[in-house]
C-alpha cells in the first residue's frame, strides 16, 4: 500500500485553502486542518494521473475544465476523492427496526411509499431500505403490487459511487453482516469473472433509483412529498448554518408525518427545526 507523506506534493497554505473553499463552495463539506495530509495524498495520486507539477497546476486546471452539463470536470473528481464513503447493509440496524416496525406494520403493499436516501454512497443504505420494505410485505408482496408503489430515490453527489451502487454487485465481505436467508433471498451469487461477488436481485433494483443530487442544491428535484428521508452520517461534515438550511429543505420535501433518519452521530440539538423528535435520531414533520 502506497500511500505515504514520501510521494505528496508539496501544497502551500493559500493552495490548502483555495481548495478547502473550493470543497466547502460545492459540497458544504468543511474541512479541517489536520485533514491537510489526507487531502494531499488523495490528491497527489490525482495529479501523478495527469503529469501535473504542482498544486498551482492543479487549481488552475480545475478552473479550466468545464464539462458539458456546465459543472466543472475536475471538479466532479476531486469531489469523487475527497468524499468519505464509508457504508454498511443495515448500518444502524434500530433504523431499518423502526422502519418495519413503525412505519410499514399497518400499510399495505399497494399503498404508495415514497423514501429518499440522500447521501447514498456505495448503495449499501437504499438496498437495506428495499429489503425492509419487501420483507416487510413479503405476506402480501406480489413484485407487480410494490414496484409501483414503491420508490426509493438514492442519491449521492459523488459519480464513483453512484456507479458502483447502480451496478448492485458487492463483494462477498461486504455482505458478512447478512444473515444466510435473507441474502439468498435478495442477492445472486457471482461465477466466472464475477466469484466472489453477489449482485442484488431484480426484485431489489426495480424499487431504487439512482440520482446525482447535490445537498447544497437550492431546491431538490422532488415533486411528489416523501414519506420517508435517509440523511445518515453526512451532516457531520457540514458546519450548523449548512445543517440548519438543509434540515430546512427536508422539511419542505416530505409530507405532514413525514419521518427523518439521521447518523448516530449527528444531532438536531444545536440547529433550528421544526422537526418533532420521535426518538434520538428520528425525527417527524408535524402533522398540521
Ligand atoms: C459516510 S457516507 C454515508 C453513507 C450512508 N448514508 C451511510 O450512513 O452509511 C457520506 C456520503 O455523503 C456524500 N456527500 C458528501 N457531500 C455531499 C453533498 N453535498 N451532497 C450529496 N452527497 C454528499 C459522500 O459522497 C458520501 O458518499
């Protein structure tokens, strides 16, 4: 693994920061200073790929590079290799517990159900939500009844992992964490070029779509009011003013009754909301 100090570039303090505000300008994340050695190394593997000399190089570059939906190229990249992605199948278990046992006991499968999860990573966090949601259903569940009614929209603003999650396919490892029965209900195991991996079902795929979508967007493209959000373990990188605005817009987005999920980690306490708190961590828009 080759990941030293030894092959950095140098970086100076205005270069730091010019890419520190970059970052904060398009994705909200604010980075700290000791994070400076791990931004250099991510980056200097970047700037080895396209035989660049220098962080002035690189920023300029940056600048340069616009791609065809008008957002910059460079930009999308280095968003791809300073993004955290850290993910898990049933991340927070208690979450998917609620969700099945509070959320989806008394509906019925044909019932629409709208639930976005924003942030998504890899797909580890929509695919558990689509396993909750079958399982939930499975005496009624007839695949012709649910996928209609329901969706769930993921969403990330790195490319990378959008991909990977759009694909459905996870290296055995990362699926230890499920109990026999239900990955062989929901996954196909992998041969050939594919040993060693499974891929999610079509029974899976059909009820998620994958979105770019950028938290910091003004508004969000959601016409039908959500039932549901997923904002797990990303609002930790945002400062309080940007966690306040967002909480703001999820607000806006779901229905009266409407249930928000958020990282264990992450806390509504120090911001402004009109959320009512279900239980540390869930939160619920008031039903007027
Ligand atoms: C640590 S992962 C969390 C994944 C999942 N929600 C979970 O809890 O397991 C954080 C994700 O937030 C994404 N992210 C960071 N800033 C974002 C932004 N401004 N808009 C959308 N996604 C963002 C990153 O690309 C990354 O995939």
């Amino acid at each position: 693994m080759i990941e030293t100090e030894q092959l950095a570039y140098p970086i100076s303090d205005s270069e730091f920061l010019k890419l520190k505000t970059l970052l904060y300008e398009v994705s909200g994340i604010a980075l700290s200073d000791h994070k400076k050695s791990m931004v250099v190394s991510r980056l200097s593997r970047r700037l080895r790929i396209l035989e660049m000399s220098s962080f002035a190089a690189y920023l300029d570059y940056i600048d340069k590079t616009s791609g065809e939906s008008g957002e910059k190229d460079e930009l999308v990249q280095m968003l791809d290799l300073l993004s955290t992605n850290k993910t898990d199948f049933f991340r927070e278990q208690h979450h998917f517990d609620f969700l099945s046992e509070r959320i989806l006991k008394d509906r019925r499968a044909s019932q629409p159900i709208r639930i976005w999860s924003a942030a998504c990573s890899s797909g580890e966090e929509p695919y558990s939500i689509a396993m909750t949601v079958y399982d939930a259903f499975s005496s009624q569940q007839r695949p012709d009844i649910l996928s209609p009614s329901c969706k769930i929209l993921a969403s990330d603003l790195s490319t990378r992992v959008l991909d990977q999650a759009a694909s459905g396919i996870y290296k055995m490892e990362g699926v230890r964490n499920l109990e026999l029965p239900q990955l062989k209900r929901h996954f196909l195991k992998g041969s050939g070029v594919q040993e060693g991996c499974v891929k999610v079902k079509k029974h899976l795929s059909t009820l998620v779509s994958f979105k770019r979508i950028n938290l910091m967007d003004d508004c969000f493209p959601i016409k039908t009011p959500l039932d549901v959000i997923f904002c797990r373990n990303v609002m930790i990188y945002f400062d309080r003013p940007t966690q306040e605005c967002l909480i703001g817009k999820f607000h806006h987005v779901l229905k009266p009754g409407g249930v928000l999920f958020i990282g264990h980690s992450e806390s509504l306490n120090w911001i402004q909301h009109q959320f009512k708190m279900l239980e540390p961590t869930i939160y619920q828009k008031e039903i007027d």
